[in-house]
C-alpha cells in the first residue's frame, strides 16, 4: 500500500505543488495514513495465524518490515524532489524568443 502511494503521489507533489516544503509535508502526511492503515491490516493478519509480513514470535522486532517501509520512503522523498527540480524547471523556462539579430 505505501509503494502505490509513493508511485501515485510522491512525484506529482514535487511537480504541481511551488512550495518543496508543502510537498514534503503533503507527502509526508499521506505516507503516514497510508503506512497506519498498512500496518493495520498486516496486524490483523499476523493475530490471525498469517506470518507473511511479521515473525510469529512477538518478541522479535521487525527490522525486515522496517527497512522496506523505510526504503519506499526514501524513494518517495526523492521522487518529491525530483519532481520539484523538473517542475521548477518546468515554470521558469524562457518563454519568449530572442529576436536580435546575431552578429
């Protein structure tokens, strides 16, 4: 769930939104929910019987599933960023033509 967030939202934030930093904290509010809801439902799974995303043992602490969320994170940060510099670039292109003539 957090990497169709991160492929739907991240880049776009950086491009459409002006400020980097409302795009950051945009995108850093929506992979929160996300990442809530996820963990959520991979709970329920694993006090289910499913031991897929968590260990079954409860005292062991789930670095596995912290380094992917984390790692998906980066990257949207740095899709955010991404399309912050293209879109940037994107809105102060030259609009007009030079007409002087070369010499």
């Amino acid at each position: 769930m957090v990497a169709i967030v991160t492929v739907l939202f991240a880049f776009a934030l950086g491009f459409f939104l002006r400020n980097r930093i409302s795009a950051y904290v945009a995108y850093v509010a929506i992979y929160g929910y996300a990442f809530t809801f996820q963990t959520l439902y991979l709970l329920r799974d694993w006090v289910g019987g499913d031991h897929s995303a968590f260990a079954a043992d409860p005292e062991t602490i789930p670095f596995d599933y912290l380094a992917v969320t984390a790692g998906i994170y980066l990257i949207g940060l740095v899709l955010v960023a991404l399309g912050h510099r293209l879109g940037t670039k994107r809105r102060t292109r030259a609009r007009a033509v030079d007409l002087d003539v070369a010499k």
